[in-house]
C-alpha cells in the first residue's frame, strides 16, 4: 500500500509543472486585475441604475470563479502532497484513499479547466439552450431524438448543470415531436456548441414487427442564452403568429396541464419556438420571445448579417449527409464523430451522457485550426 503512496507522490510532483503553466493559460494575473477594475466600477454612486450594470456583476462573478478554482487546485495539491509525505514517513496505510482520490479529483480538475481554455468565443460562458428536431422516419426517428434528449440531460446533470426543460411536443407512438432545454451553469455553451448538427442511428428498430435495421436522424440545435437583447433585436407583430396549446411533458417531467403553454412562428423565416414551463401564459410568451430573439441573433452572428432583416428560410435538412456523428447499435457498437474521427465503442455509456470525449475532440480541433 505504501508502494500506491509513493506512485501518487511521483504523480502529484509530475502535475505540479503544468497546473503552473495554467495560471498563464487561464490569465489568473489578468483576471485578477479585472476583478479589481470591475468592482471598483461597482463604488461609482450611479452603478445600479447604469444599464450595464448586471453584466458588470456577472462578469465579476463568472471571473471569481476561474480564480478561485485554480486557487483551490493548487492547494488541494500541496495539501495532498503533504498528507502522501505524512503518510510515507509515519507508514501509514489509512490515507491511501484520500490520497488516491485527491489525485484523481486534481486531474480531472486540471484536465477539464485546460480545456476551459479552449473556450474563447464571446458567448462559450453563456448558458446553452438545446431544441431537438427528429428526421423523417416516424416513430422510430421521434425516438431517436428522445434518446438524445435524455442523453444530453444526463450529460448536463453529472457536470453540475441545471437542465431545464422549457418546450415538449410528444411523439405520434413514443418519442417526441419536438423538445427544447435550457442547460444553465457557467461555460455550458462553450462545451455544448459541438453538438449541433444532424445526429444519425442505426438499430434494429423496436417499433419494427419483422426486426428489420432503420437509419434515422435527428437534429439538434444548440444556442447561448442572449440575456440583453431588446435594443439588439426587434421584431414586429405582424411577422409573428402567437397559438396557445395544451402542454405536455417528458416522463418524471412536472408541467402544468393546462392551455398556457406558447408556440410562436416568425412568419419570415419559418423558426418555431415554444414555452410551456412558466407559471401564465403571459410568462411563457415572454420566455418564447426571448428565445426566439436569441435564435435570431445566433443566426445573424454565424452568417455576418447586418440585420435581422436578412435571415431568410433558415434550414436544415435533416437527412443523410448532413450528420456530424454517427451512432451504430447494429450489426457493431459503434459511436463516431464524422468531423473529429474521435469513437467509443461503449454506445450504452455514451447514451447515458459519456459524451465528453466528442465535445473534447471537437474544442481541440477547432483550437489547432485557429493557430
């Protein structure tokens, strides 16, 4: 056992040249001065009524959080350095396990913040809101994009994220028509953006009598949650068709059922949203509003629009071709990005939210196209 002690320290000392070479990755000495900048803002008489004034806190907020994780990194460092040593002079087997754990949480803490650094883009901080569309197909296509609904809740939940379920429209048989989540948490769309595109399946199809193999598809559609977007973005009445309908909810999901839930159509492009979970109908056509200027705004951001004006027919197809990973049940176990070559043949893992590795590939990619 003491042997196991002696490997930690080796690895403790070996991760301690990198975790210092993050605090030049992560900016800490810039951060730190910002913080001091920005709270000194936050003396001025006139702050709270200054119309910026709620980024001001976030941003305080979102940069204490970088500083004092990497802060709390390095401590647990030497703090379990320091336990291995006492546990090697004084033989001692009974901290073994602390120690191995305090190895293993420091890891993958520094593994996950040095790709936090890969997170450059102005919204990567922003929470992420999740719509997904099944392709033709049917049944079996609705329940292929409830599986990555469920997929993606449970990738959100085992990363601390609050996943918030804002819109469901329940398959013909099983399944779902169409879904929308709000992922909330610090970076949520910087890990998440990879997401987006079209997802393909191939099984044995459960819906299917003769146990015949079904490709389907479905997509999913990933955006930051714009917080300050009324002077960004107007859109007039007569480009919008407001129904109201009876919602309806995902299994274990609580949901009023009642006529308040909201779809809204902007007639110019063809984008639906929806809202359901708010307390009125009024609160769910609020919410429906600001996800449809948030969509609107992501798309004017990703074509260089100079207004809103000039989105037109936004789509996708979802079919063949237009996939960005591919998920195999049969005649293999088999799940492969189609940009990033990454794969892991565990499908059940992967279906049950193991999708780091994919989200990982793709932000170290598109790191090395940007050098």
């Amino acid at each position: 056992m003491i042997i196991q002690l002696d490997e930690a320290k080796r690895a403790l000392n070996a991760a301690k040249e990198p975790i210092a070479d993050l605090r030049n990755a992560l900016r800490i000495d810039d951060l730190e001065r910002q913080i001091q900048e920005l709270e000194a803002k936050t003396l001025i008489p006139d702050f709270w009524s200054q119309p910026d004034s709620g980024k001001i806190l976030q941003s305080i907020k979102d940069k204490k959080a970088t500083v004092e994780e990497y802060g709390g990194l390095c401590t647990k460092l030497e703090d379990t350095l320091l336990l291995c040593d006492m546990g090697i002079e004084e033989n001692d087997e009974s901290v073994v396990d602390e120690v191995l754990k305090d190895v293993k949480e420091i890891s993958d803490t520094a593994d996950r913040m040095r790709l936090e650094t890969l997170l450059t883009g102005e919204y990567d901080r922003n929470n992420a809101i999740l719509s997904f569309h099944p392709g033709a197909g049917g049944t079996e296509a609705q329940d292929w994009a409830q599986m990555l609904y469920r997929m993606y809740t449970r990738w959100g939940e085992s990363h601390g994220y609050n996943v918030k379920l804002l819109d469901w429209l329940d398959g013909d048989e099983a399944g779902l028509k169409s879904a929308t989540v709000m992922v909330e948490g610090l970076n949520a769309y910087g890990f998440l953006k990879s997401e987006n595109g079209v997802h393909r399946l191939v099984r044995i199809s459960p819906f299917d009598a003769s146990g015949r193999r079904h490709t389907s598809f479905a997509s999913v559609e990933v955006m930051p949650e714009f917080t300050d977007l009324n002077d960004d973005i107007e859109i007039r009445d007569e480009d919008i068709e407001v129904t109201a309908h009876r919602s309806s909810g995902a299994g274990g999901q609580h949901i009023n059922k009642t006529d308040s839930a909201i779809r809204i159509l902007h007639k110019p492009t063809g984008i639906v949203v929806g809202c359901q979970t708010q307390r009125s109908q009024l609160q769910n056509r609020d919410f429906a509003m600001k996800m449809l200027k948030s969509k609107l705004m992501e798309i004017k951001q990703r074509e260089n629009l100079q207004k809103i004006d000039d989105i037109k027919g936004v789509k996708t197809d979802i079919e063949w071709g237009a996939q960005i990973r591919s998920y195999v049940f049969m005649p293999y176990t088999l799940a492969k990005d189609t940009r990033t070559g990454f794969e892991n043949t565990d499908i059940n893992s992967v279906m049950n939210g193991n999708i780091d590795g994919f989200i990982n590939a793709y932000l170290k990619m598109n790191s090395s196209k940007a050098e």
